[in-house]
C-alpha cells in the first residue's frame, strides 16, 4: 500500500519540472490552470495497470494508466466535455495538499454548489487526500475515479489507494432553471415588466433583445434594470424577446426567449 501511494506522490510531483503549462475554463469561465505531461511508457502503463488491479481487487479497472490526466480532471473538467489535461488541486506546488486555490474555483460561484446529501452527490471531493471522484452513473454507491497517473477505476467510496478517504465534501450541480416571466398576451399601449430570476449568492448579467414579426426592432420601447426589462408595445404584432444570461466571466449560461401576442 504505501509502495501504490508513493509511485502516486512521486508521479504527481514530477508535473513541475517537464510540464508544458495551459489554461482551462470552468463552466462560467473562471480560469484554471492545466498541464500536459511527459506519457509513460507502455512498459510503465503495463506494470502500473498490473499491480493495480492486483493489489485492489475490488475495483473495477475502467481505463488504463496515463498522465494525460488525473483525478481532479476527470472529475471537475472531463465530466463537462473537456479534453484530457493534468490538474493539480492548487496553483503553488508548495502549498498543502489541503489547498483548493485552482479547483476550489468550480464550487466557488460557479456551476456546482456544496450539497450535504451523499446520495446526491455528482462529484466527490477528498478534502484531506487530495483526490476528486464521481458519483458512477451505472453502479449505486459506487465512485469512478482516475488514481493518479495509474488507472481510471470504479471503487467503494472509502476503498483505493489514498489515507482518508473517509473524509468527503459533496458537490453537485446548481439546480436553477432560468426562464423569462412575463405575459405573453398584451394589448397595444401596455407597459408590461419581463424578469429572468437570477441564483443568488452569484454574479450574473442581462442582455435583452426584442424583435417584431420582421425581426426589426421596432414597435416597442423598453426600459432595462438588469434583469429586468419593462417593455411597451406600441403596435399590433407578434414579438419574440431573448435574453442572454452571463456569468461574471463573461461566459453565457442561458439563452432564453417568449413570444408575445400584441393585439388592439
């Protein structure tokens, strides 16, 4: 066990000296800081497979060894459709390994919030072993998580190759549903107030745009406060209002729209 832990420590470690540095975006755009790494050898990717699989047989080998990513990729940025990169918990390798200053950014007015429910949970984070996994989408309580450059594997949540595994944070998901509230049927002449609900606790802005039946904007006039618009129809027509959501870096979110009937 602690001959599997050091080769993981030791990997880990080597990303300083022969990494080539990039930059990663959260789901809202915050930045992170990814690498790429030297690959191991196929002779390195067999042993590392081989005494993996033997020494923790209840673990389900899911993909093969690789330092093309880790856990905390798997977990925070591949889940998400992001290629393979290396992703270290912090930005200063001198920091603890406690320290969240890199990853800490995707539950930090971001895409996913703290939750307390376990069952619940869609990424796991092991706030005293430097290790994130995933909930498995096709074994219950079971986690899917990448072992340092060794394998990719699907484990019992206190189960591999890391001390303190007990020792969890939960995260999943904002669970918000953007949408426009408003009527959409006026009379010419109405003023009438449009309002997309925003998550609170998070920085958000509105871009609103109103069209006609022609796609012109015309036949109306509006008075915009942030995400709400107040809106005047001055003719007879259909009209198709669109607001664009976005994060505080600058990344869109939502891209809504309604269809209101204007009538005399």
């Amino acid at each position: 066990m602690k001959k599997i832990l050091l080769s993981i420590l030791f990997i880990g470690f080597l990303h300083v000296a022969n990494a080539q540095y990039v930059t990663l975006y959260t789901p809202y755009g915050q930045t992170i800081q990814g690498l790429t790494l030297t690959e191991l050898t196929q002779s390195q990717i067999d042993y590392m497979d081989s005494i993996y699989t033997v020494t923790y047989p209840y673990a389900t080998f899911l993909g093969s060894s690789t330092r093309s990513y880790n856990c905390h990729s798997y977990a925070w940025h591949m889940q998400k459709g992001g290629s393979p990169y290396w992703i270290n918990s912090a930005l200063d390798p001198s920091d603890p390994d406690t320290a969240v200053t890199n990853i800490g950014k995707y539950w930090t007015s971001d895409y996913y919030v703290p939750i307390s429910v376990s069952s619940q949970a869609q990424i796991i984070h092991y706030y005293r072993s430097d290790h994130s996994a995933i909930a498995s989408p096709t074994v219950s309580n079971a986690y899917e998580s990448k072992w340092g450059s060794a394998p990719l594997m699907r484990h019992a949540p206190e189960y591999g190759p890391y001390y303190f595994m007990s020792y969890r944070h939960y995260y999943a998901a904002r669970a918000f549903s953007f949408q426009i509230s408003g009527d959409d049927v006026v009379t010419v002449g109405e003023s009438k107030q449009y309002e997309v609900a925003l998550p609170a606790g998070i920085s958000m802005t509105c871009e609103w745009t109103v069209l006609d039946a022609k796609g012109e904007e015309s036949g109306y006039t509006q008075t915009i406060s942030g995400n709400i618009n107040t809106i005047t129809f001055n003719k007879a027509s259909f009209f198709q209002i669109y607001c664009k959501v976005y994060s505080q870096w600058g990344v869109c979110v939502a891209d809504l729209g309604i269809e209101i009937i204007s009538s005399i």
